[in-house]
C-alpha cells in the first residue's frame, strides 16, 4: 500500500486534474450534466483535502473510492455526450484515469 505521504501527493496532482477539467467545461461547451459532474467532483476534492492531510489512510482510501466513482459517472456522460471537443474529452479521460489509477494502488 502507498504510504500517507504519497497518497497526498497524488491527491494533490488529482486536485489539480480536476481543476483543469473545470476549466474546460467553462471554455468548451460542456454538457449541463458533465458540468455538474465535475463541478460535484471539484466540492468533494475539496472536502476530501482534510482527510488527506490526516494520517488516517481507511478515510483517504473511502475518499479516493468516492472521487472514482464520480470520475467513472462523468466518463459515462463524456462517452454519451453527441459532441464534445477533443479537449474537453481528454481532461475527462485524464481525471478518470488518475482516480482509478490511485484506486486500483490503494486497494
């Protein structure tokens, strides 16, 4: 299992994958939906911050399980979506990966 330390700095690049897709929902015409979605996902990454700096690791796995799951839902949406710039797509594809790339580790 990653040690506290690393989690939080991939918590921390996540924060930052996540932010950028905010940014290209507002710049590209995202989905009313696929906004929400990131929009939910930028809250909960918030609030997910202080249990990163905690070193209680069963409340950083829960937390990064719960991003994941909102990053699969805003995959699900980006794929059934009729049109959606390039752009907009890869920073949906790169949040997704980076949770269920953490996920995966951690479990």
């Amino acid at each position: 299992m990653l040690q506290a330390r690393e989690i939080q700095q991939r918590f921390s690049h996540i924060q930052q994958t996540i932010k950028d897709a905010e940014q290209a929902c507002r710049s590209h015409d995202a989905p009313d939906d696929l906004k929400d979605c990131i929009e939910k996902m930028a809250r909960e990454s918030q609030q997910a911050q202080q249990v990163m700096q905690s070193s209680d690791q069963q409340r950083m796995v829960e937390a990064v399980d719960n991003l994941e799951s909102m990053g699969d839902e805003a995959k699900r949406i980006s794929r059934s979506a009729s049109s959606m710039s390039p752009e907009l797509e890869t920073a949906v594809t790169k949040v997704h990966a980076e949770l269920s790339n953490l996920k995966h580790q951690l479990h």
